[in-house]
C-alpha cells in the first residue's frame, strides 16, 4: 500500500508537468485528486501508527534506495499528508485567483512532488537517499517560493536557500560520521552504536544545527519570517505547518541514536525557550499579518524544542516520566502546531484575497463581511494562544508538567534551567495572547479603516478546508485522551528498552464536555438574570470633537503596542520610512522593525563572504585554456585522494 501512495503522489506530478498546455484544467484535476489520495493515506498512516513497514527499490542506482516507516516516521507522514489534504482543497478554491503568468499545472506539480518527497525524506532509510531526497525537497519549497511575484522575492529566496545549504552542509557530515561509526548506510543498522562520548557530541550539536536551521531555531530563523509570507498560503501553510517539522522529525531521530548528555538536552530547553520568547515578541510588533504568523512559527518551534529537550534530558538520566511527559508534549505540538498554524495561513490567504491587503493598519471591523472566516480564524487564535478547551492548551499543558517535574531534579544547574524555561513558557504564553488578540481584534473588530475596500467573492473549497482545520483544533483538545494514547505508542518505539509504564491521562473527557455545555449555556443564564429587561443600548458615531467622524481617526494596531517597542526598543531595530510627494498629498509613514541578528550574525558573513568571492574572482577570467587546467588539476587531485584513501 504504501508502494501505491508514493506512485499515485509521482503520477499526479507527472500529470501536472504533462498537461502545462491546459494549465487552468489540469490543475484542478491534480488538486482534487490530490485532496483525495491525501485523505486515503491519513487514514492509512494513522490505522497503522504502531506498525512498522517498507520496502526496496531495485535497479542499478548509485546505492539501493530503502525506504521503512518506523511509528515516529508514520505520525510525520500523517501530518504531511493531513495538512496536505487541507491545502489540496484549499488550492482548488485558491488557484484561480493567481496570477495567470503563472502555469498552475506546473504549480500544481510541485505541489505533489513537494508532498511525495517530504514523505520520502521521513521514511528514507539510507544515507544518501536521505541525503538526496532532503535537497530535493529544498529545491522544490524554492521553485514553489518563486511563484511569488512580490517585490525582493529573489533576494528572500537566495537566503532562504543559502541558509538551507548550510543546514544541509551539516546534516551530510553529521550523517557520514554516523556511517562510519556503525559501517552502515542505512539506518536500521544503527543500533548499540559504539561512537566516543566527544564524536558523538560533536554529532549531536552538527545534526542540531544542521536540522534547527530547517525548523527556524534562533538564531537560524531568520529565513522563516522572509519566506512564510512571501510564499502563496498554500505553500506556507505546508513550509511552515509541515516542512519545518521534518526538521524536528530528524533531530529526534537521529539524536537518539546516540548518547545524549544531560549538557545537550539542557542545551536543548535553552534554544527553545530563548526561540519562543524572541520569536513571539518580533511577531507582536509586525504591522503585516501574514509576517506576524511567520514570526510565531518560530516560537511555536521554541515550544516543541522545550518538549523535545525534556525528553532528551530523560533519555540522558534513564527517567521515564520525563521521557513521556517531554516527548509526548513534544509530538501532540508539533501535530497541533501543524493544524492551527496551517489554519491561520489559510485565513491569511483568505483575507487577501478578499481585501486585497497585507497591513493590519489599513483592515478593520471584517467580522460582519466575513462572518465564516472570523469564525474559523478565531478558533485558530484561541488554538494557538493555548485557551482550553482547544488543542493548543493540551500539549503545552504537557510540556508545563514535564518541565514542573524536572525542577524536581537533583542537578542544581537542571533545576535552574527548568524553573527559567517555565518562566520563559509563560511570558511567551502571555504575550501569544497579546500578539492574537492585536492580529484578530485589528482585522476583524472595530470599524474598517479603508473605505475603499470592497469584499471580494471566495471559493466554498477555501471554507472547506478552514472548516476542516477548525473542527480538528477543536477535536484535538477534547478528545485529547485519544491521542495521547498514540503518542505513548510512538514514544515507546522511541525508547524500546526503558519501562514508560507512567500514566499521564489526567484530562477527564466527560468533565471537559460538560465545562463546554456550561459555557455555552452560561452567557444566556447570565443575559437572562441581568441583561433581559435592559433597554437597547443607543448606538451612533463616535464622538470626533465637533468634526465629522473618520474611520481613520480610530486606533490601530501599533498603538496597541506602543508601549512594547519603546520598553524593548533596544530588542528591535526599527526603520522608520516618511515620505511625501507634495504639500497637498497625504504623507505616508512606516516604521518597520529589522531582526537585530542581521546586524549582528548574517551581515558580517555575508560580507565577509563577497570580499572572499571577489578576491578569488580573478580565477574566473574568461579564458577556456585555463578553465581546461583547473579541471586537470581538480581531477589529478582527485586521483591522489582516490589513492590514498581508498588504497586502489
């Protein structure tokens, strides 16, 4: 079966590159039958999560392409093709208002063979299979990202991509020293790995640089908040939703093949906690909606680190409760992340194509001309903003345990780090709700700031799949006991040889569906104790001193964070732009903030690597004689290499 998911994922790839002279046709074609192969292989991957299973490709390749799916790498192919299903039905409706310099067959394409190779990737179970199928599945996120004809897109794309090959870079080492320590190229042949205590730390921290760089880990995020809003939302949904935890997917299970050192995992927490808290406050002071989702993607993969490093820490000192509380905690993020981080790029496409906006600033009091999206998006900012009862409380209920039981630790320099990191989870949790109820009540409340706006019509497929990620935000908080059960099956398959006999269901289902009864019943009892016989409150314009009252004399969102930039100004590098064509034109004023990691990390590289590549630019003079030489010289150094090391 699985054979035939991965051929029907590359046929409908082909169908699309096929059909690029009926472009407007095709496309729908491979996105509903994408829509429907997604849905069959979520619910192929999610019956058989505890299972393992694969298969081989024969024919005379480099090397002999295997393929397993292990129940980690089968709760990560759920997620790709989940999200996937959303984002096929979500293209159906989204397509048509692309700009149609654009082949959508070929869109369309890419988007299948994106999803096939992000599946690839996590049940690849060679090294150089791994290692190919990761490059393509870069390439491929930057041919989508260039379907983007915003202004800079270039730039945006070369340092997403430069950071990718750096991250890429060090995956390969990382991998072929763990090769050479277990004279294996395949994966399941790396077991009982003898490696020393300093080879494999060094490997631990290539393959966490290496795979963070990927996620969006401080301080190698910077591409993420550049390359989630340029992309169409059906692309950021599955870069930021999907992509970025086939990172978190390679860190776990490449880490644990090693020896984890206690200094790691602790590592771990403290790039996690420093990425949420970071990531939340550059998403709190952005003027651009879809920039500030990008931003909260890195914080939401601060959180999922915080998981996943308590569960290395466990794993470090043989302590079962916080291998399952960590990993657990972890995993139900990183799925719940998926779906409410998807739906919010969802309902960020949805706005633009409706308003045709991208600033906060300019949009105002949507809610009674987009009822259904209002909807939708709130449940993703209350899903987000971790508010019981939806899905987002649930896992970082989780993580909060996990890290409340390892301050119970004996190390004193655990314990510090623990306490800090609950500290830092719960500011970062506050200013998540600060940071939504700025984004929602700015785009959806009060009263529209352009007069000029005029709502246009969407696709029932955009609602669809909204309506989808919605109902499953909310169904992964209430039945959250469900879930929890297959994740501790996941997380066995983790640590086979420790006990994990640790009860952690302590959400009663019953208790939660009656809290949902009585809230929804309680606004009515309260209304009818005290609101019934009230009179109907006068409603009019607001008082404007005399003159005629403007929507633009009301309150946008940056005075909401007034108060945020001038008390961290130090944090943000602002870049305040005023111009004004005339006297009598209306002057336009912006005041964007820069990432102070340019100024401090990326600049000087970059720069230090143009003076490098102008110095060695006169190398490249033009002449064929010479290139002739370099290629002789390349090629008799490799001989002298092939020789010596190799011994033939």
């Amino acid at each position: 079966m699985l054979e035939f998911i991965y051929l029907g994922f590359f046929l409908l790839g082909i169908l699309g590159l096929a059909g690029y002279k009926a472009p407007n046709f095709i496309s729908y074609v491979v996105f509903g039958l994408l829509s429907i192969l997604c849905f069959v292989a979520s619910l192929f991957f999610i019956s058989n999560l505890q299972s393992e299973y694969g298969f081989r490709l024969g024919g005379n390749f480099l090397f002999e392409p295997s393929f397993l799916i292990t129940p980690l790498g089968g709760f990560f192919s759920f997620i790709i093709v989940f999200i996937g299903f959303g984002a096929s039905l979500y293209s159906l409706g989204y397509i048509k208002n692309m700009k149609r310099e654009s082949n959508l067959s070929v869109f369309a394409a890419l988007f299948s063979f994106f999803i096939l190779t992000m599946l690839l990737v996590v049940s690849s179970n060679n090294v150089f299979g791994f290692i190919v199928l990761w490059e393509i599945m870069t390439l491929l996120s930057v041919l989508l990202l260039k379907f983007s004809d915003e202004p800079g897109s270039n730039k945006t794309v070369m340092i997403y991509l430069g950071i990718a090959q750096v991250g890429a870079f060090c995956i390969i080492i990382a991998l072929l020293m763990l090769s050479y320590f277990a004279n294996s190229s395949e994966f399941s042949g790396w077991v009982n790995l003898q490696i020393p205590q300093t080879a494999a730390l060094i490997i631990l921290i290539i393959l966490f640089i290496g795979f963070g760089s990927k996620a969006g880990v401080f301080p190698l995020h910077v591409h993420s908040p550049l390359a989630y809003p340029l992309a169409k939302s059906n692309i950021s949904a599955l870069m930021s939703g999907v992509m970025s935890k086939i990172a978190i997917f390679g860190l776990i299970k490449f880490s644990l093949m090693l020896q984890i050192l206690p200094g790691f995992a602790l590592s771990i927490i403290i790039f996690g906690a420093i990425s949420a808290i970071l990531g939340i406050s550059y998403a709190l002071v952005q003027t651009q909606y879809k920039k500030l989702i990008a931003y909260s993607s890195v914080e939401n993969i601060g959180i999922i680190l915080l998981g996943v490093g308590v569960g290395f820490y466990g794993v470090s000192i043989n302590e079962p409760t916080l291998i399952l509380l960590g990993f657990v905690g972890g995993l139900f993020h990183t799925l719940n992340h998926s779906v409410f981080k998807s739906l919010l790029f969802f309902g960020a496409g949805d706005i633009h194509l409706a308003t045709g906006q991208k600033d906060m600033t300019n949009i105002g009091g949507l809610a009674k001309k987009m009822p259904l999206s209002a909807f939708f998006i709130l449940i993703a900012c209350i899903s987000i903003s971790a508010l019981p009862p939806l899905n987002g409380f649930v896992s970082e209920w989780f993580i909060y345990r996990s890290m409340l039981f390892g301050g119970l630790d004996e190390s004193l320099l655990a314990r510090a780090i623990f306490s800090l990191s609950i500290v830092a989870l719960a500011i970062t949790g506050a200013l998540v709700v600060y940071a939504f109820i700025r984004l929602y009540g700015s785009i959806f409340c009060g009263v529209c700031k352009n007069e000029n706006i005029d709502i246009k019509k969407r696709s029932l497929f955009i609602y669809f799949a909204m309506g989808i990620l919605a109902i499953s935000c909310i169904y992964l908080g209430i039945a959250s006991n469900n879930i929890l059960g297959m994740l501790t099956s996941v997380v066995l398959s983790l640590v086979p040889n420790t006990d994990l006999s640790v009860n952690i269901n302590t959400i009663s289902l019953p208790l939660i569906a009656l809290l949902l009864c009585m809230l929804f019943i309680l606004p009515f009892i309260l209304y009818g104790l005290f609101g019934a016989n009230m009179s109907r409150a006068r409603q009019s314009e607001p008082w404007a001193c005399g003159f005629k009252f403007s929507p633009q004399m009301s309150m946008n969102s940056n005075s909401f964070v007034g108060d945020f930039k001038r008390l961290f100004s130090k944090l943000f590098k602002f870049k305040p732009e005023f111009s004004q064509n005339s006297y009598f034109e209306p002057a336009v004023y912006k005041n964007d903030t820069k990432d102070f990691w340019w100024d401090l990390l990326y600049e000087p590289i970059i720069k230090f690597n143009a003076f490098i590549a102008d110095k060695i630019g006169v190398f490249q003079n033009g002449r064929s004689n010479f290139y002739v030489v370099y290629i002789l010289i390349y090629l008799y150094a490799m001989l002298v290499a092939g020789f010596y090391f190799l011994g033939a």
